[in-house]
C-alpha cells in the first residue's frame, strides 16, 4: 500500500521563523502536491513537483517555497512564518503511469500553527 | 476560471434517508470529476471517479454535463458515512481542484 509520511502531525512556530515541512513518499511517485485544508475554503494547491528538481506554483503559492533534490521526499518552506499562514497542510503524490486524474495519495497532514 | 462550488457547508440526515451532496463545476474542456472523503482522523482518500462509473460503499455518482453537475449520492445513509466529503476537478492528468468540502452528519 502507497504510504506518504509527513514527518510532523503538530507543529507550532513563532511569527517570522524559517519552518520546514517535510512529506516522504516509499512508492517511487513522480508527481508530488503541498495542500493547505482551511475549514469553508476546501483544498488549495500550494505548489506541485513532476519530478526531481522540478516545481511549479499552484494557486496559493506566496509566503512558500519547495525542494524537490530527491525523488522521494517533497519539502515545504515557510520562509518566515505568518499567523495566515496556521492551517492544515497536506502532501500528496502520484504516479505518471497512473495520472493523477485517477488516484492522489495523501499524507496525514501536519497541522501548523503559527504564534 | 476553472472552479468547483459545493454549495452545502453541512449536511445533516438521519440514518436510512437518502443523501445527496451538490458538486457543481466550471470547466470549458471534458472535465474528469472525482469524490474525496475524509473520515474523523484518517487521511483524506478517494471515493469514486464519474469515469469508472462505479458504486462505492453505496454511492455514486454522475456527471451531468448540461447542469455541470457532479452530485454525491446514497439512498441509505449509515453512520459509518459520517464524513468530510470532497468534489474535486482534474484540468490537466497532473492536478486536481477541490471544492470547499461538505460534512456529512448521519445521525442514529
């Protein structure tokens, strides 16, 4: 069974901190997604990866960045943390031979919240 | 701009009468439209794909293009439905466009 791993379920940061986020994948996915899930406004994609070293913005993408150096593992960066910024992030990936219009395999979710 | 509006924020039925949750869409190419459900501390996972055309734990699903419609059906609802369920759009074959998500409540 495809497992995506985040590596935190909670975390809390002060306003202005750097803050990783960090998704692992053990199924050799090609694509990987950054989701934040806010109660009334649904998923929002936040950036996406087809492969290594490769990214491209989503919806939301302003106050983030992501490193793809390795196939597996997908990081989400908080440059300097906002209190806008405390939501539900999730991790998702999928794999080219099975688009992502047919399954998206999601992580726990790390709930962030930012002081 | 592509789009997904799910109109209901809460849903709350008793168990055994119908459920239908409202997946609405704007897309001007073929869409391919999806359910997603989260259940109370799991991950969120997909239910059903309109391309399978497919019954899953009693639900289903069918797109109506006219309407732009993708509804969420089940005639009996059960508690164990109880859920954050999720209408997503595919654009392109590598992302998905979720709506704003309903809480189904399936009281006993």
């Amino acid at each position: 069974d495809v497992k995506v791993t985040q590596s935190s379920r909670y975390l809390v940061k002060r306003t202005g901190e750097k803050v990783f986020l960090e998704c692992v994948q053990d199924m050799d996915h090609e694509n990987m997604f950054w989701y934040r899930q806010d109660p009334g406004l649904g998923l929002r994609l936040i950036y996406f990866s087809y492969d290594v070293k490769m990214k491209e913005k989503g919806d939301i993408p302003e106050g983030y960045s992501v490193s793809r150096e390795k196939k597996e593992r997908f990081s989400l960066i908080l440059e300097s943390a906002s209190t806008n910024q405390t939501s539900m992030y999730l991790c998702a990936s999928s794999s080219r031979n099975r688009p992502t219009n047919e399954k998206l395999f999601f992580g726990s979710g790390t709930q962030l919240s930012v002081l | 701009a592509q789009r997904v509006t799910q109109p209901e924020k809460l849903l709350s039925v008793f168990k055994g009468a119908p459920v239908e949750l409202k997946c609405n869409y704007s897309y001007s190419g073929s869409p391919e439209l999806f359910w997603y459900v989260q259940y109370s501390r799991q991950r969120l996972q997909l239910l059903l794909r309109h391309i399978s055309r497919e019954s899953i734990k009693g639900f289903t699903a069918d797109l109506n293009k006219g309407e732009t419609s993708f509804h969420l059906k089940k005639p009996f609802a059960q508690e164990e439905d109880s859920a954050m369920y999720y209408c997503a759009l595919s654009i392109y074959t590598d992302k998905l466009i979720f709506g704003t998500g309903t809480r189904l409540q399936v009281f006993p």
